[in-house]
C-alpha cells in the first residue's frame, strides 16, 4: 500500500516579531526527522515540496547541479542552493555503524544550516555555543572556548539541583523592548551519547538573566571576576560565530560581511546590556548557590 503521506514535512521554531527558523525534510523514512520534532517538542507539519525552509534534508542522490558545497564528510554533505536561497542537507552517504549517533549528528547539521541561513536573510537570531543554565530570574549564558569546562559547569549546576537542558548551544532571539530570550537546542554531548530520553523544548522561551565568560580558578573555589571590556567583547564574538565556521569560509564575500555585520551587532548588543564578568570555576562545590548569589 502507498504511504499516503506527502513527502514533505516541516518544523518550524517561531521567533518574535513574526520571524521564524525552518527545517523541511523531503527524505521520506520517518525516524530521519520526526524525531527532531519529538527531541525539540515541535510538531512536524505535512508541507508541500516546495514550502519555505531555511536547510532541507534530501536524500544524497537528490543532491542538485550547480550547488555550492560548504561541507563534505564521510556521512553527510552540506551544500547552499545554487542561487544560495537555502542549505540543503544529505545524510547517510553510507550506512553507519551507530544508526541513532548518525541521524543525531544530521539532525544537529540541518539546525546549524537552518541557523545560518536565518542569519543571512535577515532574522534577528543567532546560534550562540554556550551552556545555558535556568534559574527563576532567566537564563544564564556561560560562554566558553571548547575544553574550557562549559559541560563540567553544567553538570555541577545540575547535580545540585539546578535545570538546565544545553550545555554547548542556544539559540538567541532579540525582542527589542523585551531584549533577548534564549531557546534551548540539542547538544552535541548528547549526539555522540545518543539521544535517550532527552529533549530540549525549543519552543519555549526564557529571558537572558545574565552573561557570563568562563574560566579555570586557580584558587580552588568558585569565583566571579572583572573582565574588561575587550576580553568580553571577544568571547562574546567567538561563541556567536562559533557554530557558523564550520561553513563561513565557503560563503561568497557578500555572504560573509553579511554574516560577520550580524554577529558584531549581537556581540556589540550582548556587551551593552551585559557587564562584562567573568565565572571562574573550580571542580566541585555548589555552582548552583554560588551563581544565584552573584546574578
């Protein structure tokens, strides 16, 4: 019997003022993208093959002429549109050894194009590489370089107590007069530890309570310093572009300044609002407390 379905499906993570950031999936095993919209807590809509989205999930054959390729692995390739309208996103070149890390892994590229492609179109929105830890004020970034102990933070916040879902990504979304809420997105521990019982509800929202940049206590507690406003303003930048470099240099020069201009602007936005702070951090001891006491 045909599978009476349409091909097509749709998420779609809806921003203030109207903006929005889409994923459409045209590869028609259900696991390969209905399970994005269990892990985000979004419904996954029927849409026509043609329907607005920002990165599209294709099976590798359907891969068009005259598309210009921003990533090439062993698994999946990532390539913009050939009139760079959209990122399109083919998966399972080969059949992989972990099937669930495979889909985790394209699932987390398609949210990185789509990301991007927001970006570049005009969406007030950016994927930020922090972790994020919820507290009743809001959220709080901890922006960090990769190594530098975002995930052992977040796990000490966690163990005493403290909710949190993303530890190494979110996505920003300015809202003028109400600033800027963050969105929870999936982390990339746990698209190499699989996926289990994990979600992180995108479609909620929570207003940023505070911005912190880390780094390592060589006093052995807990610790909150002055940084000054350049060594905010840089690890600010870093972790805005953070999730894009892995496509910027294949971008065309208008492309680039374009994506450069709106992340400057975040970082210049985030390092007005924000005083620049930095959280540094020891291996155990109550994180939770100490972070709600120094907000």
């Amino acid at each position: 019997m045909t599978d009476p379905r349409p091909l097509s499906r749709i998420l779609t993570i809806a921003l203030h003022d109207g903006g929005k950031v889409a994923m459409r999936s045209d590869v028609p095993e259900e696991g390969a993208f209905d399970g994005l919209g269990r892990l985000l807590r979004l419904d996954v809509e029927e849409a026509g093959a043609d329907a607005d989205a920002d990165a599209v999930l294709i099976v590798p054959d359907a891969m068009p002429e005259g598309r210009h390729v921003l990533r090439n692995t062993s698994l999946t390739e990532t390539a913009y549109t050939a009139d760079w309208s959209r990122i399109l996103v083919a998966g399972w070149k080969k059949p992989p050894r972990r099937p669930d890390l495979c889909r985790n892994s394209v699932w987390q590229t398609l949210l990185i194009g789509a990301g991007l492609n927001a970006v570049l179109r005009g969406v007030d929105a950016v994927l930020a590489h922090c972790a994020v830890l919820e507290t009743d004020r809001g959220a709080v970034l901890i922006l960090g370089e990769g190594g530098m102990g975002k995930t052992t933070a977040f796990k000490r916040w966690r163990a005493f107590g403290g909710k949190g879902y993303s530890d190494d990504m979110a996505l920003l979304d300015f809202t003028g007069n109400e600033g800027i809420h963050v969105r929870r997105m999936p982390t990339w521990s746990a698209c190499r530890e699989g996926r289990g019982e994990r979600e992180y509800p995108a479609g909620e929202e929570l207003p940023l309570a505070g911005v912190f940049a880390l780094g390592r206590s060589e006093t052995g507690r807990d610790e909150i310093a002055g940084a000054t406003a350049a060594q905010f303003f840089a690890q600010c930048y870093r972790s805005m572009f953070y999730w894009s470099l892995f496509f910027t240099k294949s971008l065309p020069d208008d492309l680039k300044e374009r994506l450069t201009a709106s992340i400057r602007r975040w970082t210049e936005t985030l390092s007005e609002m924000y005083p620049p702070r930095a959280l540094l951090t020891a291996l155990e001891g109550d994180l939770k407390k100490f972070i709600e006491d120094n907000l």
